[in-house]
C-alpha cells in the first residue's frame, strides 16, 4: 500500500490474492486523485479520464468501491482538517485579531495561549 493507504499496482502483483481488474485499477487511480483533489469528484474524473457517471455507477454496482470511497472521504477531511488547523496556528501566531477573538470565545483563553507559546499539541477539539 501507498502512504494514501490504497493499493497500488506492485501491491497487486505482489500478492497472487489480490483481485486485480481494469476497473478495479481505475477505481484506485481515481480514489487517489479524488483525495489529492481534496474530495473533489469532477475534478478527480477529469483528471482520470472518466465521466462523473462512471464513479456513481461504482457506487451502485460494485459492492466493494463505496466502502473504500467512504476511506478516500475520511483521508481528505482528515487532511483538510490538518490544513485548518495549521491555518489557524499561524494566523494566531501572526496576531490575527479576528481569529484570536473567535478561538478566545469558542475555544478558550487557554487554548490560545497554549498556540502562542508554541504548544503544537494545543488545537481545537474535535
């Protein structure tokens, strides 16, 4: 497996077991590029080569995609998520008072503080 945690071609040929296919292999292909698109269906198809109809087709007739489709959602929100929060340090670190007053009212004193004292541990709940 890739960092991504998808299956990757060497991966399959690796292991005999492994059910390779055509379609399974634009399947992963376009999971991969769905997450590096940051969840963006039209842009990951247009990347891949593929029609819109194509990946909900999957959805209806394949009963292994949606499961790894919903992995691919969770990997990109985690990722958005981390790009957020680092966002967010920065621009508290940089003294951004909008942002300071929101996390000081949503969040806490503490919390921003921690932020300011360069805690990386400190971010917001999720």
């Amino acid at each position: 497996m890739n960092l991504s945690g998808f299956v990757t071609l060497q991966d399959m040929k690796k292991n005999q077991r492994a059910e390779f296919s055509p379609k399974r292999g634009r399947q992963e292909t376009f999971l991969k590029a769905f997450v590096e698109e940051i969840g963006n269906v039209s842009e990951a198809c247009e990347r891949c080569g593929i029609v819109r109809q194509t990946h909900y087709s999957w959805m209806d007739t394949d009963p292994s995609y949606p499961p790894r489709f919903e992995k691919a959602e969770r990997e990109v929100y985690g990722n958005m998520q981390t790009v957020a929060e680092n966002a967010a340090r920065k621009g508290i670190r940089a003294g951004n008072k909008i942002l300071l007053k929101f996390c000081r009212k949503n969040y806490g004193n503490d919390l921003v503080e921690a932020i300011l004292a360069g805690d990386e541990s400190a971010f917001l709940p999720r």
